[in-house]
C-alpha cells in the first residue's frame, strides 16, 4: 500500500471562521454524506479575559471529490464547559460518528492547570440535527484519568465493530522537567477501552497497545483505524516528549500499525508510508490523522506545519 498525496485543501486563513475564531483548523475529522463531505476541526478563538487561546469545534462541506468548499459553519458546533468543567478551554480534536440515528461526537476537553500546562479528559456530545449542532451528554466526561492511568486522558476515536464500541485513546504516562527553564511536558500512548452503549466504557487499563519507535519518551496521539481487506489499520502521530515544536525531526510524523484480531498490534511505519515534501505545508510536520472511507476509496486528512495553523491537507491510498 502506498499514500498518494493530494495536496493541502483547506486552509482557514483563506475563509470567514464562526464566532471570531482565527486561523487554525486542527485534526479534521470526516464524516461522509450522500452528497458532500463534512470535515470537523477544531479552530481557535481569543480568551478577552486574558489573551489566552479557546479551541472550538467548526465544519467545513466539501464536494464529494473534495475539491471544492461548499459551506463553513456559521457558528461553532459544541458548547464548551462552565466554569470548573473538564472542557472549560476547549475542545480539541472532536471524533464523529453515526449511530441510532444520531451523531456521536467525542469530545477532548480541555482546561488550564497551575503545575502543568493542561489537563484532558474524553466527553460525548450527541447531534440530532444532522451535525449541525452537537448537545452535551453531561458536564463530565466519559472516560477520564483513573487509578491505573492518574495523567491526562484524550483523543477518543470510537468505531462500533460486531456489537461492541470501541475507543482507542491516549492516556499519559506522566510530565517531565526536562530542562530547568522549561516548562514540564507530558509523555502520552495509546490505549483501548470498550463499551456496549457508547456511554459506560471499561478501559485496559494503562496498556500501551502501540510499541514506541523512538524510546520511552516518544508521544502518541490521536488514533484512527480502518479495516482493509479483513484486517484493522491503526494510523495515528508520534513525535519526540521534547523540543518538538521548533526542532525539525522531533516534530510530528504519521505512524501505522496493523492487527487482526483488534488486540495485538504489530508496528509498521514504512507500509504505507506518508512522504515529505521539501518546501511545502507539511514539510517540517505531519500529525492528527483521520482515516475514512468514500465509496471505494480511502482517504487521509492530515494536518502539517505549526500544528494545523494553515489547514489540512489529504492523501488517497493506492492498494
């Protein structure tokens, strides 16, 4: 298999954002429609109080070939919390999915912490309106930090499989000082969790389910998996825990693994593997991937350089 890249199509810089949000549309996230494709992503307002980013969650429809905008949202999909609540700051990235005749949204809130910079935990959020507005469940979260897994908990990508929701999450492992003038950086991996309602969730608790490539230190985020030709395909993003935003090389890159029995993964980065461009929007990063079928076609959103400050872009598979 291999990525055949397409190319940036989205940059937010170049449209109008909902509720004065500016720049940024960070992890798309696909949801495909009879005649267009809707893409969430999480873009980004002023705090008027002090300074400070808010993430929110907006759309974009496109054309079913992806080559044309037919609308932005008007407004922001998702409220954020109330004072105090897990989300309060944002909500960052948002996973979709349909069931029951709804739309599940998951959320990853966010809040500002004192001795670290932040604190996450996995939310849901249902639509009943085809996706243009999302309610909260509740004002807590789904699936947060627990006894096994004390550190941030996020970046929840649910798929139904047979009878049973599985999520596939990244839990921290802990923070680390890693020069005394620095802030601390946290170290996060992937994990699994099932439920049978999408709602009570039992977690394997603090198992790393994807080897590291680059040492214990190394970062995984966002998970998304297909199935192809009867096998699960898991791509997700890995970087350095520190010095990653600034340094070429330590930065978000897109990894891959694959299993059969959605219990054992093996690692497997090269197969397929997503190319760099020299020069171009993701030449210095590539991160927050989300994986999606289109009639008989499967595609790759991506975000590439300052983390998804100027858009997404999209690779198609060639099997």
């Amino acid at each position: 298999m291999k990525w055949k890249k397409l190319g940036k199509i989205f940059d937010p810089t170049q449209h109008a954002l909902p509720n004065s949000c500016i720049q940024f549309a960070q992890s798309p996230q696909a949801l495909v429609f009879d005649d267009f494709i809707r893409i969430y992503f999480s873009t980004r307002s002023i705090d008027k109080g002090n300074g400070k980013y808010l993430s929110h969650i907006a759309f974009v429809d496109m054309c079913k070939d992806l080559n044309g905008v037919i609308r932005i949202s008007d407004k922001t999909v998702a409220p954020l919390g109330d004072l105090g609540c897990f989300d309060e700051h944002g909500i960052f990235p948002m996973s979709v999915m349909r069931h029951g005749g709804k739309i599940f949204g998951y959320t990853c809130g966010w809040n500002r912490r004192v001795s670290v910079s932040v604190d996450t935990a996995i939310g849901l959020a249902i639509s009943h309106d085809d996706g243009f507005t999302f309610q909260r469940f509740g004002d807590g979260p789904i699936l947060a930090a627990s006894l096994n897994e004390p550190y941030l908990v996020g970046d929840g990508f649910v798929k139904v499989i047979g009878d049973t929701f599985h999520m596939w999450y990244i839990f921290g492992t802990g923070w680390k000082n890693y020069t005394s003038d620095l802030p601390p950086d946290r170290t996060y991996k992937i994990g699994h969790a099932t439920s049978i309602d999408g709602v009570n969730w039992v977690k394997e608790e603090a198992k790393q389910i994807i080897t590291d490539q680059l040492g214990a230190d190394e970062s995984q985020a966002l998970p998304t998996v297909v199935e192809i030709n009867g096998r699960y395909h898991m791509f997700f993003c890995f970087r350095e825990s520190f010095d990653f935003r600034n340094s070429k090389g330590r930065g978000y890159r897109i990894g891959h693994a694959y299993s059969d029995d959605l219990s054992n993964w093996t690692r497997d980065d090269e197969n397929p593997r997503l190319d760099e461009s020299s020069g171009e929007w993701d030449s210095d990063m590539q991160c927050y991937p989300n994986v999606f079928e289109c009639g008989d076609k499967i595609y790759l959103l991506y975000n590439g350089n300052e983390f998804g400050r100027y858009g997404f872009g999209l690779a198609l598979l060639e099997k």
